[in-house]
C-alpha cells in the first residue's frame, strides 16, 4: 500500500532528507586518499545524531554501520572498514537518518581524487540520469515512465543498468511501496499521485548489468568486476510536479562545483 503524505508531513521529511544531504556535505569535506570508510561513518554517525537525528541505517535489518560504502565495483550495500581509500577510487556514500518520525536517504558516488576519463563518465551520466527519471515522476505518470527513462538514457552510453536493485517509496519507514526500478516500460506499474515520496537511486554499471553478493551477506559488486556509481534524491509530489526534498547543495560547497542542476525541481 502506498503512504500519501500531506503537506506538512512533507516538510517533516523534508527535515529529514536535509539531515542526510548536511551529512554528506559533511562527508565530501575530509573524503581523500588515505581517510579509511570507518572513519568517515564514525564522522557521518556523529553529525547525525548532533542534529538530534537517528542514522537511519544502523541497525535496519541488522546492518552494521551508519553509512553504505561500497567503492569502485561495489554497487551499493558496503560496509565500512579500516582499507585506506586510494588516489582514482571511486565510494558511493549512501546515508539515511531518521527525525521526527521519519526517514531521509539519498546517497552521492564521490571521487577519491583525480580519477580516469572513462569513469568520471559514468558518474556524469549516472548522475544525469537520475535527473532524467525525476522529470517523470509527476502526478498522472507510471513507476515504468521513470525507469524507461533512465534505462533509455543510460544504456544509449553503453551502461548496464542493474535490475535486482530498485528505489523505493519512503516514509515512516525506509522502504514503502511503490517500488522503483531504474529499468521498465513507459505507461506500465502504478500511477503517480499528488502527496507521493519516493527515494530514486540509479545503480548503473560500466559493463554487465549483472551483480554478485559478498560471502558478507551485504555488499553487492558488479559481476565483471567493472566500476559501479550511484546517486539517489528524495522526491515528493507537490501540485503535481516533482519536488526535491534532499539536496547536493552542501557537497557541492564542500568540492567547489557549480552548478544549477536542481533549480527546476525547487519551490523552496
């Protein structure tokens, strides 16, 4: 069943995502060659709880840490550890954080230093396409209308776009219906309603779509071993248009990017 919130639950979440996307901004401050992805999560935990938050993901399902961080070719789901990250890596950071009775979750593949041509491509076109499936998440359109469009754009790069994996409605909990796929077929799956939340999380890859699971029961990597990125928003339905809840504002002051990629889906 899906949760429709009002208005003003809405802004609560709001508060939520916001917690998530001043954590992360938090984290592309000391992400560099050398930090391990223990110390970024005992940093990510502390800052959450600061702003009177709960991390969202510590505990869920019994996971171990704060934060998800799964480099190069982890696609999403790993776990923190003492290995120093390296100059050209690559670490998708996702985060949640639980306020006022409810969740924020979006996540931001960084790069660790000075990184190759061919992946600071997939990270601009992974990142790209997650704007693309946005633009259809608009009241009248189907959960299939967005991940053709993601599918269509990413694949038209060469891109497998992994299917086990999907985004995800959110709320009081973590992941409410509907879900999400990053693949599909437009006027298919449910109808998008006024007052929807929902978390879209593209997972693409530079080769095969296919993923395997670590002996870890979490992490996820690409089958061919290839590197993976991954970037999620919160999204609500607001007078029928899509309307960001989570922000990259605060990564994008930490590593001095500018850019206006947001500016279509805010009202505030």
């Amino acid at each position: 069943m899906i949760n429709i919130k009002t208005l003003e639950e809405i802004e609560l979440m709001r508060e939520s995502a916001l917690v998530v996307s001043r954590t992360l901004g938090e984290i592309a401050k000391v992400i560099k060659p050398g930090v391990t992805t223990l110390e970024l999560d005992k940093i990510a935990e502390e800052y959450i709880r600061d702003q009177g938050a709960v991390p969202g993901f510590l505990g869920l399902y019994d996971f171990p840490n704060t934060l998800c961080m799964s480099p190069n070719e982890q696609v999403v789901h790993g776990i923190p550890n003492d290995e120093p990250l390296k100059e050209g890596d690559i670490i998708s950071v996702d985060c949640g954080a639980l306020k006022n009775g409810f969740y924020g979750d979006h996540a931001y593949t960084f790069a660790v230093g000075e990184i190759d041509p061919e992946t600071k491509k997939l990270l601009e076109i992974t990142k790209e396409s997650l704007y693309v499936g946005i633009r259809q998440f608009r009241a009248g359109n189907r959960v299939g209308d967005v991940g053709f469009a993601i599918q269509q754009f990413t694949e038209a790069h060469g891109y497998g776009v992994v299917r086990e994996l999907v985004g995800h409605g959110i709320g009081r909990e973590m992941h409410e219906d509907p879900e999400m796929p990053n693949y599909g077929r437009r006027g298919k799956g449910k109808k998008f309603v006024e007052g929807m939340v929902v978390a879209i999380e593209p997972m693409i890859n530079m080769g095969t779509h296919r993923i395997k699971q670590y002996s870890d029961g979490w992490t996820i990597k690409t089958a061919d071993m290839k590197p993976s990125a991954h970037f999620e928003h919160d999204v609500a339905i607001v007078k029928g248009k899509p309307e960001l809840l989570s922000t990259f504002r605060y990564i994008n002051e930490a590593l001095g990017i500018e850019t206006d990629e947001e500016l279509e889906f805010r009202t505030k």
